[in-house]
C-alpha cells in the first residue's frame, strides 16, 4: 500500500483549492480515524489560510461534553451530523467534516465492523453517507474511511460554489 500521505495528496489539493475559492474555513470532527482527516489536510497547500484545526474525539464525554452531540447512538448519522456541526461551531468554520463508526475487528453493539458514519456541514448545509467497509484489519477501514470523507468534503464544495452561496 502506497504511504497514504502521498495518497490523499490530491484530494486534499482539490479541497485546499475548492475552500479558498470560495472563503471557506474547514474543521474536522474524527472518532475512529484518530487526526489521519485532520493530517492529510494539515498537509495541503496553504493549510494555514483554510484549514483552522480538528478534535479527536474518541471518547463519547469528548463527543457530548465539547462538541455537543446529543444523539442516542455515538455511531449514527444523527452523530455524525452532529459532530460536523459542533466542530463547525467549535472552530468558527463554514465547512467541517466528521466520521464515527466501528473499525473492528469486533463489531460494537449492533454495529459491524467496518460500519462508518461521516458527514459534511458546509454554510449549514449537511449531507452524511453510511459506508459498510469490509475488512479484517482495523488499519483498512480507517484508510477506506479517510478517503470516503476527504471525498465526500471535496465533493461539497464544488456545489456550494455553483449556488453562489
């Protein structure tokens, strides 16, 4: 596997240079992904201009206590949708992106491993996504999850820029 810095290099460019186009500050909201979100955007151009800072939030007192989630499950969408908020809030940010799930290899709950909830809050805006990742090696969901969100970031922006907000 190729060192996932250089992997997520080009979506992380894409999101630096969607962000500054449109003004916007981003923040990150990570559980299972331990910073690996906040680090690969850390790691793009003029990080220092967009990108203000994230929270590591593995514990659920870190989740309810500093970001504000009220959701009855800590691995949900409503979660997910909730940490992107809070960390937004947190940060003074227009954009943010969250993920909390279950990276195994035991599943947590009703939840399987590889069961991943992430979610984008761009101007209040939100869009989340459930992804299902297959894999015996918690180190493989958290790389598969980091992708999906910087993705899922970068596909935000763009769209926020074609209503002219």
């Amino acid at each position: 596997m190729e060192d996932p810095a250089d992997e997520f290099a080009a979506i992380a460019r894409d999101i630096a240079a969607r962000a500054q186009a449109a003004g916007l500050r981003v923040a990150t909201a990570e559980s299972l992904t331990s910073g690996a979100i906040a680090n690969a955007l850390g790691a793009a151009p003029d990080a220092s201009q967009w990108f203000t800072g994230g929270v590591v939030a593995y514990a659920e007192s870190v989740k309810r206590d500093v970001l504000g989630v009220t959701a009855v499950s800590i691995t949900s969408l409503e979660c997910a949708r909730e940490l992107a908020t809070g960390v937004a809030r947190l940060f003074d940010a227009e954009a943010a992106v969250s993920v909390t799930g279950v990276g195994g290899p035991e599943p947590e709950g009703d939840e399987p491993p590889g069961s991943v909830y992430a979610a984008v809050a761009v101007r209040g805006d939100i869009r989340d996504a459930h992804f299902s990742f297959s894999a015996d090696d918690p180190s493989v969901v958290v790389h598969q999850t980091v992708r999906a969100a910087l993705e899922l970031l970068r596909d935000a922006l763009p769209e926020l820029e074609a209503r002219g907000a």
